[in-house]
C-alpha cells in the first residue's frame, strides 16, 4: 500500500485529492497537513512513501519543505511532488534541483494523479523526462543559472553510465534507449540507477537538473 501525505492550505484542494487516491485500491491518505511545517511532522510520524506539497502556503511553503525534507537523513524514502497552478515556475525548478521527485498541476486528470504517484514511488521522474528537460533548460539558459557547477561523481561514472545519463538529459525513455542502443531495458535501468548513485541523485527528475548544471549536456543541445 502506498501511503501518502497531504499539505494544502485549501481543505477543499486537499479534500478532492484524498477522495481520489483513497479510492485507488493500492494507495491511502495517512495525513493532511495545511503547510510545510505540518507536513514534515506527518511524514515523519507516517513514514510516509510519497508526500504532496503545494508550492505556495503560508508559514513553510512547499519549497523550504522540500528542502528540509531532502536534507533530513531519515526521511530520505519519501518522494516529493510539488503541486501548482503554474507549468513552468522558478519555484519548481528550485523544488527539483532541492530534491523533489517532479510536480503536478492542481487541475491534473484523476488517472493522471494516481499514475504519478505510482511513477514516483518506482524513482521515476513524475513528469516525462522531455517535460522535466524542457522545465530545466527554460532556467539553466538564463545567466541567473551556471552549467558549469562542479558535481562529485561526474569523473567515477563509465563511458556508458555518461552515455546513457546524457540520452535520460535529452529526454528518452529506458526503453527508447534501449531500442537505440540496442540493450535491454533491463539493462538500462541498472545503468541509470547506478549513475543516480554516483551523482547523488534521488531520482530521474534531479539527474536530469545535475547533467544540465555540471555541464555534462548543454542547455543549447
């Protein structure tokens, strides 16, 4: 059972959300917080699998939960969606590079909701990689956001760990790649997941951000 967590200022957003996914027979609502502070306090009570936060509520919002979240050791199992009425917003991109597993816009599909919570419990990106590439490189073109950060790890990964981290950057899919390079999805996943570790990345969302931000793939590509 998936469980998940909460945090809206509006009962009635929150409301609509928890009647979808308690009727999903693999997922449940274990608590609903009204902002950030709340929310980390129930997901540390719970043991939350995946956590729904709005960007924007009053005291903590979203964004400063984010963080806390993902620099909290023992809650690093719980995966971050950050809701918003807004498709491309600096705040997300900061949400991703904090940590957070991709976003939601509050007027998501039902069956939408519910295949992203699944996605992001697997440590796949919520968005499709091409939509996370597309959010990244809307900020990282901007002069207000280097590529050229140095990132740990970069050096230890193999030719095709690089190979593969820069196709997942551009917006492919495990099995694209594997069509590609002829190699079996399978395969692929186990070479991603090991460039995940090297480089510190959560999940597919926050590997895409590290390939733009050390440099590994241009913004311009």
């Amino acid at each position: 059972m998936i469980r998940v967590v909460l945090a809206d200022d509006q009962a009635l957003v929150r409301s609509g959300f928890r009647v979808l996914i308690d009727a999903a027979e693999d997922m449940e609502v274990v608590g609903e917080a009204g902002d950030g502070a709340e929310a980390i306090e129930l997901i540390r009570r719970t043991g939350c699998d995946v956590a729904l936060l709005d960007i924007r509520m009053p005291g903590m919002d979203g964004l400063r939960a984010t963080r806390a979240i993902t620099a909290e050791p023992g809650l690093d199992g719980t995966r971050i969606v950050i809701l918003t009425t807004f498709e491309i917003d600096e705040y997300v991109y900061q949400a991703l590079r904090a940590g957070a597993s991709g976003f939601l816009g509050k007027g998501v599909k039902p069956a939408e909701l519910l295949a992203g919570i699944r996605s992001v419990v697997r440590g796949d990106a919520l968005l499709s990689p091409k939509a996370t590439r597309g959010l990244v490189r809307h900020f990282l073109e901007s002069p207000a956001h280097p590529v050229t950060e140095p990132r740990p790890g970069i050096r230890e990964l193999t030719p095709r760990e690089r190979e593969l981290t820069v196709m997942v950057a551009e917006g492919l899919s495990n099995t694209e790649i594997a069509e590609r390079l002829f190699l079996s999805p399978l395969t692929v996943k186990t070479h991603v997941n090991r460039a995940m570790v090297k480089l510190g990345a959560r999940d597919r969302a926050q590997l895409v951000v590290i390939s733009y931000q050390s440099g590994l793939v241009s913004p311009q590509v």
